[in-house]
C-alpha cells in the first residue's frame, strides 16, 4: 500500500522505521508538527520523524493545522492508501480522516478502551498496572474510540518509569502495526469496536500533577516518580525551592526509622524521607536551576538540619 506515516517524536520512529523497511508498502509521505524552538539559542529544529523521513528521502508535510486547505489538497494528489499514526499530536478532522481510503489507523500505547488519551503510559504506570499494551485502531472523531485492529501485551515491572515502559511499547508497536497494515491490505484483518465498558482517561499529565505528597502511601509516592519519569518530572520543595525527585527506593525493612511525612533523615551515604507508611530513599535529585545529582551528594551540599521536611 501506498502509506503517509503521521507522527512527530521520537516514540514515533521505530513504527517509521519499520514500515520504510517492510518490502510490501511504500511510505511516500509523512505528516508532523511544524519546527519548534528547542535548544538554549531557542532556534526552530524539525521533528525527530522530519529529521528521519528528510534522511530517506521522503516527501515531509507540516501543516500547522490537520483542516488546512492546502495540506488536504496535497494529501489528496498523493493519494495514500492509509495513513497509519504514531503520536502525531494534532486532532484530524473529518475531511482529512475522509481522504485514505482505509482512514487514518492509530497505534495506540494502552490495551483500549482502557487509558484514552495523551498519556496513556504514565496513567499505568500510575495506577499500579500490572499489564499494559498497545493497539492498532481506526481514527474516528471521538476520543481513542475507534473499532481496533489488533493488540500486544506488555508487563509492567516494578522498577518501570514511563520512559522505560514507553520505549519498550515503541519498538514492540511497530511490528503491531506493520503487521496491521499487512492485514488491511491482505483483507484478512477487520476492525472490531471497543467494547463500552472499561472505559478509562488518561490526560496529559501536567506540571501541578507531577508534585509529590508526602502523607501519601510510600507505594503511592514510588509510582508518582516513576509515572512522572522522565516528563514532566516529580518534584517537590525544599526550603521554598522546587527539587525535583528523579528516582527513589521505598524502604520498608527500615523499621528503625521512624520519620513524619516529608521529614529527611540523610548519612554520609544515604537521603531517607518519611511518608504516609514506610520511608523512601532518595537515589537522585535536580535542585531548581543545577544538574541531577546523587541524593546524598545534595544533602551534603545542603547541609540538612534534623527536623527539616521536603514539601513545606
């Protein structure tokens, strides 16, 4: 099939890629966001999907917007037989979901019609998911609604960030999707709508969200730095300062320490911090305006007081 691949970052490559190596489909187009700024000196760089589509030679499209006339025109005298989408990061409209004859087809980081929405990683991580997944389904104008194509599974292990669990989604999606364009072309593949119960939303996760409460569970506040690793990031203050808590390690053997939520108790080699059940110990941090550092590397900088708490 003729295909134009839309999608933007890095997440996305490992689809493109796949599908520029299949033998039985022709990407001739792809579709992403316009140059952003991004760097100290703030210059506008292409995407990362720009960057790999523009090394192999392939026709690259930017609209600033999915509805704009002259996009739609192009997309038309190109022709595509399907559009398949990998964090594109723009809502399409009808009149361009219209134009592939078999639509625009999604790869989706969550099991539908469980985590629709922008962030569908982080929520499961999160949640305390055990299991993840991925799937493959045709846009429509709703949410994440549309009838889906197939799925893979993915366990989620304790020591997960999203950024470990989302790359991992990344490269095994791609096979999930290539393997859907096979079955769209072949006509041996047919979509079948999700179901209406087990719905569940995952919007984007701002910077506010990402704020760890320290009265919370030591399970909870484990799964907020994770969830939040690496964007937005968890953070909290200290000393009116925004510190942000890249990794820690809950520590429920350590019975001795009997800490307030948010209260630190730091050795030479060791930052421990209490919560609502059992302490955590700290493993690396980034106090506003500086680079990450290991925690006791901070502390000592710092010189922790007895007494004082994170969060106040």
């Amino acid at each position: 099939m003729r295909l134009v691949f839309a999608g933007t970052p890095e997440v996305a490559l490992p689809a493109l890629d796949a599908l520029i190596a299949s033998d039985r489909h022709e990407v001739v187009a792809v579709v992403t966001r316009p140059d952003a700024p991004a760097g100290r000196g703030r210059r506008l760089v292409a995407s990362p999907v720009a960057q790999r589509a523009e090394e192999a030679g392939i026709e690259v499209l930017k609209p600033a917007r999915p509805r704009d006339e002259d996009f739609q025109a192009r997309l038309r005298e190109i022709a595509p037989d399907c559009c398949p989408v990998v964090a594109y990061g723009a809502l399409l409209p009808k009149s361009a979901l219209d134009i592939p004859a078999h639509g625009w087809v999604n790869l989706h980081f969550s099991l539908l019609p469980a985590w629709r929405g922008a962030a569908p990683v982080q929520h499961a991580v999160l949640a305390g998911d055990e299991v993840t997944g991925a799937s493959t389904f045709r846009i429509e104008e709703g949410l994440d609604s549309g009838p889906v194509y197939g799925v893979l599974t993915e366990d989620v292990r304790p020591t997960d960030t999203s950024g470990d669990l989302l790359t991992r989604l990344a490269f095994a999606g791609a096979g999930l999707l290539a393997a859907t364009m096979d079955g769209i072309e072949d006509g041996t593949l047919q979509a079948v709508p999700q179901p209406a119960e087990g719905i569940t939303l995952a919007p984007k996760i701002e910077v506010e969200d990402a704020k760890i409460d320290w009265s919370a569970p030591a399970l909870r506040v484990d799964r907020v730095v994770r969830g939040c690793a690496p964007a937005p990031g968890a953070w909290t203050l200290f000393r009116d300062e925004r510190l942000k808590v890249m990794s820690l390690t809950p520590v429920p053997d350590r019975t001795d320490l009997e800490l307030a939520p948010g209260e630190i108790a730091a050795t030479k080699k060791a930052v421990f911090v209490g919560t609502g059940s059992h302490p955590v110990q700290l493993q690396w941090v980034q106090p506003q305006g500086k680079k990450p550092m290991a925690a006791a590397d901070w502390a000592r900088g710092v010189r922790i007081e007895a007494g004082e708490r994170l969060g106040v």
